[in-house]
C-alpha cells in the first residue's frame, strides 16, 4: 500500500476538512494505522498538544477521527492572522514572529525542511499519511514553491482527490477550471474528483458527470451529500440556524478575529440553549448572558466593540445583572486596563470595560499547555458552577493581575489559580470550558434564573462521545457515498 493520498481543493470551504476527517476514520475502522497532515494552515481556531505546543484544530480533529494523539507534526506550520497583512508564524508548534504577507513569502522557502522532517517523522509511526491542501492548487501566483498543494503532491509523491463544492454552483467549471489550470505532469497526479456537499438526487447529475470525466480524464470517485454533523470547525465561526426558538439566549460577541470559536459548540448543542453570535447592537436583544470570547487582536477587537456600540450594550447588560464572561482575550477586554509595553499587538495602552477589578499586560512569551481543574466561583452569581471540573488549554499572551476584590474563579489541579469573578462577572483564560460538564450547570444555573425548572432536563452527552458518534456518521456517509474499491486502487 501506499504510504498516502491527498484531498485538494477546487477553492476554499469545499471541504477538505471533513472529507479528510471522515478518510481518517475509515482506514482506522478498517485497520489501518493513519495520521492526517496538513503542511501548512491559516486559522484562528488552534490546539495545544500535551507537550504545550501549538497546532491547527482542523488537524486536532482529524487525529482525534483517527483515534489517535494529537501532533504538531501533522501541522508543522500554523499561520494566525492577526492583522489584514500579517499573521503569527508558529513553526512545530512555537511562534516564530509576526510577518507581513510578502515577509513570509520570502521566508517559506526555508520551511521545506521542516515539512519534510515532520511528514518523514509521521512515517515512522503510521502507515497511511492522509494529507490536506489549502486553498486551491490553481492559485497560479503561488504556484512558485508551493508547500501546501501540488508542491507537497510532488514532494511526497502523493495521489491527489480533488473535491469540489457543488452547494456554491458552478461545479463543473469549479472541476474542469482546476484541472486545466495545471501543467501537464500535475493534472496527471489527480486520480478522482469528489463533488461534495450534494442536495437532490444525484441521477439528475449523471449526464455531467459523464461529461466532466471525459473532459478531464479523471473519474468521480463519488458525490457526497450535504451533511447535518456537529464537527469542530476550522475557521472561526459558522452561524448556527437563528430561526430555532429556545428560552435561554447567550450572546457571544462575534470579534472581527474571534480565536477558538469551538468553546461555544457545547453551549449550541444543548436543548434548552441557543448560541447568538452577535456582530452588531441589532443582533443584540436581550440575552439572558453575554460572553468575550478570544481573539488574535485584543487591542484591536475591542476598538471595534467600542466603535459598534456593543461595548454600551454589554455594559448595561453586566448593569442589569445579567452574567457576564469572558475567555481569553474577553477576559482581558472585561478588566480595567490592557498594556502592551512589548509591542506585542503594535504597543501602548487601552482602557478595558472596567467589569472586572483586573490589570492586563501583554508579554511576549506565549502561554500554551492543557489545564485541568474546577470552577470555584464563590458566593457570586456564577455560585452554582462551583466544583464543577473542566479539562481544557490554555493559549495567550498576557499575564492577567486581578485586584483585591476578586476571587479566583478556576482552581487548577497543579495547586494554581486561574481567572477572576466579581458579582456578575467572570474572567478565564480557559479553552474548552464547556467540554465537560459545566456546560449543564450553566444551562441549569440560567434556567433557574429565569424562573423554569430543570429537572426534567435529559442529561447531555459527553462531549468526547458525541464527538466520536459524529465521525462515525461522517465515515459512513462517505462510505456510502465513494467508490472505496477504487480509493484502494488509487492507494495501491
């Protein structure tokens, strides 16, 4: 058997994620060892490995498909942009520095090595490599040492699957655009097209589909429908359905560059909960709580909040009693003061919404590793959560000092304390709050508050286990829908 094969695609967001995911889970089930790998990705929403370095959660998640441990080197390069121009460079899972577009395209000729390193290391352990692109391989103005697409096909002599996005229109063109774009030697690397994402019945697409493949020389390896999973997303926020009707309303802020979105997709799954993410004082109603959830550009994002006006909004929300929280970079937003002596996001000061008796200065060490401990929240409004444990990360670049008037609103299991609460307001630097149980209690805590009872509320699944149940409908679905003797085929 081969030792890989690799999903691109015909543009963004067709689903290379997923299909990837899904490819993962079923050379496990079918007894394969199998690590997913991705040389190259540009997202907000990461993933601390046990050993505190950073990678994509896209690949997190893939591991996780494949049952198996998360590692920076299935995603040796991660790229967080944190301005319109530049991105945080992190290199087997450190920060390298912040560079401007072109900075970095001068640099990633130098990364070649480290990518080989990583793939060659995965090796040594696995026996199927299930690599993903970025973006498209007919970007012919990055074709230039390419190191996410072809370049990495040909690097590791790599059989490519194209997917493409037939939800967006236009797929057939999306195909034979792609294919034609290519020199000659790469479009001989494709050996399967994948149309994802499919509504309706797929024999009113035979007769294009005959087509495509005459055009191109390429078969389709299968149409996949349009799936309903509930699987961590790559990049930022995807807008949940805001037409289901639930008597609890959690407003989360949704900054320009929100990080690690994903903490609220417990919150979203459950019956009684509905997750708003608000990016305008219009979206804004009357929340029954409101969370700051964490952003590459602290500084930046709350200029934003302030200049929309939902700065005022979230104010006369914490005035009114309602609880307030915020994670990470909302938590330092929440306090009264945030410098930047470093020039870790371009230097100076700026006042914080003053919710919270805290002072917040940037550092330019980054703080990365997985916490493990329990919600004391005092005798604050937040009572309820207290003993509840939580199994999350930590990811950030400031050190948080709360005043006298604060408690500590988590306890670690390493003796340490970790946030701050004050009335009516919470602070952490906890990712994956919501991973466990506290999801619940907080359900429970907001239904009480609004006078229902919740006792007859079904007990929510562990996260772990949901999440395990998804891969496997993703994995049967794509089962269902390709033709997996020819996949073998394409894998030798």
């Amino acid at each position: 058997m081969k030792k890989n094969i690799m999903i691109q695609g015909t543009m963004s967001s067709v689903g290379k994620s997923l299909i990837t995911a899904g490819l993962c889970r079923i050379f496990h089930q079918d007894g394969i060892s199998v690590a997913p790998f991705k040389s190259q990705n540009m997202a907000l929403n990461s993933y601390i490995t046990r050993e505190g370095l950073e990678m994509g959660r896209a690949q997190a998640v893939q591991a996780q498909a494949a049952c198996t441990e998360p590692s920076v080197l299935m995603n040796p390069i991660l790229l967080k942009p944190c301005s319109d121009m530049g991105s945080q460079v992190i290199v087997n899972g450190e920060v390298t520095g912040t560079m401007k577009a072109v900075e970095y395209y001068a640099y990633r000729p130098r990364l070649r090595g480290v990518i080989r390193q990583a793939y060659e290391k995965l090796c040594e352990t696995y026996d199927l490599i299930v690599i993903e692109g970025a973006g498209s391989p007919a970007e012919i103005n990055l074709n230039e040492n390419d190191l996410v697409n072809m370049g990495i096909a040909e690097m590791f002599d790599a059989p490519v699957l194209l997917a493409a996005d037939i939800d967006r229109g236009g797929v057939f063109a999306q195909i034979y655009g792609t294919i034609m774009l290519l020199p000659e030697e790469q479009r001989r690397r494709i050996r399967g097209i994948i149309i994802n994402k499919f509504r309706g019945d797929v024999e009113i697409l035979k007769p294009g589909l005959d087509m495509i493949e005459e055009r191109t020389g390429v078969p389709v390896l299968g149409v996949v429908p349009y799936l309903q999973l509930d699987i961590d997303d790559e990049d930022s926020v995807i807008q949940r359905d805001q037409t289901v009707h639930k008597p609890i309303e959690i407003a989360v802020i949704q900054f320009p560059r929100i990080s690690n979105a994903t903490d609220f997709n417990p919150l979203a799954r459950l019956s009684t909960v509905h997750v708003n993410y608000v990016r305008r004082t219009a979206e804004f109603s009357d929340p029954d709580m409101v969370i700051l959830p964490g952003t590459k550009s602290t500084m930046e994002d709350l200029k934003w909040m302030r200049q929309n006006g939902l700065e005022s909004l979230v104010k006369k929300a914490a005035a009114a009693g309602k609880p307030i929280l915020g994670i990470c970079g909302g938590y330092q937003m929440l306090g009264e003061m945030i410098c930047d002596p470093h020039g870790v996001e371009g230097g100076g000061q700026i006042a914080g919404l003053g919710l919270l008796p805290v002072r917040t200065t940037f550092s330019p060490v980054k703080t990365r590793l997985q916490s493990k401990g329990v919600i004391q929240a005092g005798n604050t409004i937040f009572k309820d959560l207290s003993g509840v444990s939580f199994s999350g990360y930590q990811i950030h670049m400031g050190i948080s000092e709360p005043g006298e008037k604060t408690a500590a609103f988590c306890t670690l299991s390493d003796g340490g304390e970790d946030g701050a609460v004050f009335e009516n307001v919470a602070g952490t630097y906890i990712h994956g709050l919501f991973d466990g149980d506290a999801a619940q209690a907080l359900e429970k805590l907001l239904l009480i508050r609004r006078g229902i009872s919740p006792s007859q509320l079904p007990k929510a699944m562990n996260t772990e286990s949901f999440l395990q149940s998804q891969y496997d409908l993703l994995a049967a679905s794509l089962r269902e829908s390709l033709d997996m003797n020819m996949l073998y085929q394409i894998l030798g």
